[in-house]
C-alpha cells in the first residue's frame, strides 16, 4: 500500500503542476482542475477494492494523468521517462486525436483504450462518471444531450471492462437525462 501512495503523490504533483501552469480550471467552475484528477483517482481506488485482479497502482496513475497530453503541452516521452511506456501508453489512449475530425475522435479513442489492458477502461468510464455532473452554464443544450449520447457511447463501448464502475456510469447517464429535456411552456 506505501508503493501506491508514492506512485499516486507522484503523479498527482505532476499532474497537478502541469495544468497548474496553464491554469486551468474545471469548466464552468474556479476549482483547479487537480479536483477533477483526484476524483477520477478516488473512482478508479473505490472500484479497485470491487473488482478482483485489478491493479490500482497503474490504474491509479493513469486517472491521474489521464488528461496531460490533451491539456498541457507534455510530450508523450516525458511521461514515459517518469512513469513508465505502459503509463504513457494508457494516457495516449486516452487522449483524443486533435488530427482527425471532431466526429471521428472519440471512436478512435475508445478503439484505442480497448487494446489495452481493462484498467485504461475504467479510467475512461471513471472519467465520465465524474464528469456527468451539472452542465457548465455556457454549455448549449445541443452540447449537453450530445455530451450525454457520449456518455452512453463509451458505456456501450467499454462493456465488459469493468462492472461496478458500469453500473455507476449507467446511474450518471440516468441522472444526467435532466439536463437533456426542455420544458415546454
């Protein structure tokens, strides 16, 4: 467990600078965005102690890096000198190609995550799953039903990959159906 907690602080110091130094904060919100990576990583830990042969070491490092490549101006080599090819590897995954079209990104991404190992899958639904909250207050409505209709792409996509934090996405998807529905008058 003390291998876990060095590995998490590390990546999370990383992690937490790097989009630090960009300042960026959690859309719609002021909190920096490290709020964002730790509740990501407090997912990924829940649905370790649920889920047998599951390693939370790794898994744990991705979520907290999973969004440095697309964010922050980190290279894929920086990550993999401090944290290992199979980390960097899980990230990339998990970053969207900005060379293809907006269309196509989150498919090529899911293709991607689905080559490896189950624990990259879970960072991506535990990913969702923190961020089906209330929608940022500039979002159109276009925005948030499409935000939505992604969400149950990457449920159906990633089935099979880790079930509890399944189950806690398809609760997040029902929920986040309020914010998909306008009010006639």
């Amino acid at each position: 467990m003390i291998e876990l907690q060095s590995k998490y602080q590390k990546a999370i110091k990383f992690a937490a600078k790097k989009h630090a130094d960009i300042n960026q904060l959690i859309p719609g919100t002021n909190l920096p965005y490290v709020v964002h990576l730790s509740n990501v990583a407090m997912e990924i830990l829940i649905a370790a102690q649920k889920t047998e042969k599951f390693d939370s070491e790794f898994a744990v490092q991705v979520a907290l890096l999973h969004d440095i490549l697309e964010d922050t101006e980190t290279t894929f080599d920086e990550i993999a000198n401090e944290f290992g090819k199979e980390i960097a590897q899980g990230v990339l995954a998990l970053t969207k190609n900005s060379k293809i079209s907006k269309e196509e990104r989150m498919d090529d991404s899911l293709n991607r995550i689905k080559e490896l190992q189950k624990e990259v899958w879970a960072v991506k639904l535990a990913d969702r799953i923190t961020n089906l909250q209330v929608p940022p207050e500039h979002w159109s409505f276009e925005k948030i039903t499409e935000y939505q209709k992604q969400a149950v792409q990457i449920y159906n996509s990633l089935k099979g990959g880790n079930e509890y934090l399944e189950h806690r996405l398809c609760e997040k998807i029902s929920d986040y159906l309020k914010y998909c529905v306008t009010v006639s008058e």
